[in-house]
C-alpha cells in the first residue's frame, strides 16, 4: 500500500517492480495537506482485503501511513487508542489538519459508525 500523492516519492516504475515480485500494488493517493474519509475508508479496505497476509505500508515519511494504521488499529481491530497511535507518535506529532482529521475520524467510526468502505464507495 503507498499512501503517497507524490511521484517523487516513488520509484520509477514502483507499480511493475512490486507485481514483478509477485505482490499486489495499491496506491491511495492520500494528500497530506488534505486527508478524506474517503482516503481512509479505501485503506480499511485494502487493509481488510489483504487481512491475515503480509503487507507492507508506505509514503514520503511515515507520517500518513502511522496516522491511518492507528486509525485503522483502533476502529477496526478494537485497539485503544493509547496502543494504536504508538507507532505515529514515536514518528511525529500531528499537525493541526492531521489532528482534525484523526479526532474527527475517531469520533465518528470509533463510537459505532459503520467504517465500510464498500458501502460507502458503492
């Protein structure tokens, strides 16, 4: 899964060099300035489409990718939120967009909300 909304931050052909290898390339190309529910929703899904196989996450510099795993720990896995943003905050301290989004999203998904990316996409 590449998070990334910025080619720099990829490999030439990344897409070709990770099927090549036999793994499945997902791209989300989450803004960072600018991070939706849809953004979210479509990482529950990869995530919950891929569960139980191993999966490797990234973008430009961890930043988008531990904020959305936390989100995903807490709300899909039951994790508290202590647990789940370990890893975000051993990497960075959001900023005022990414607090908003993450407060918001736990506020909404983590209270009930049917965090269903098909559902919502469809």
């Amino acid at each position: 899964l590449a998070l990334h909304d910025d080619p720099r931050y990829s490999l030439s052909d990344e897409t070709g060099l990770i099927e090549g290898l036999g793994m499945v390339y997902v791209h989300i190309p989450v803004q960072f300035d600018a991070p939706t529910e849809d953004d979210l929703l479509a990482f529950f899904q990869a995530m919950e489409m891929y569960k139980g196989k191993k999966i490797h996450i990234h973008c430009a510099a961890n930043m988008r990718v531990t904020a959305f795993l936390g989100l995903y720990l807490m709300v899909k896995q039951g994790q508290a939120e202590s647990n789940a943003f370990e890893s975000m905050r051993s990497v960075w301290e959001p900023n005022d967009v990414w607090s908003s989004f993450i407060s918001s999203m736990v506020t909404k998904y983590a209270q009930g909300a049917p965090a269903d990316a098909k559902k919502r996409r469809a």
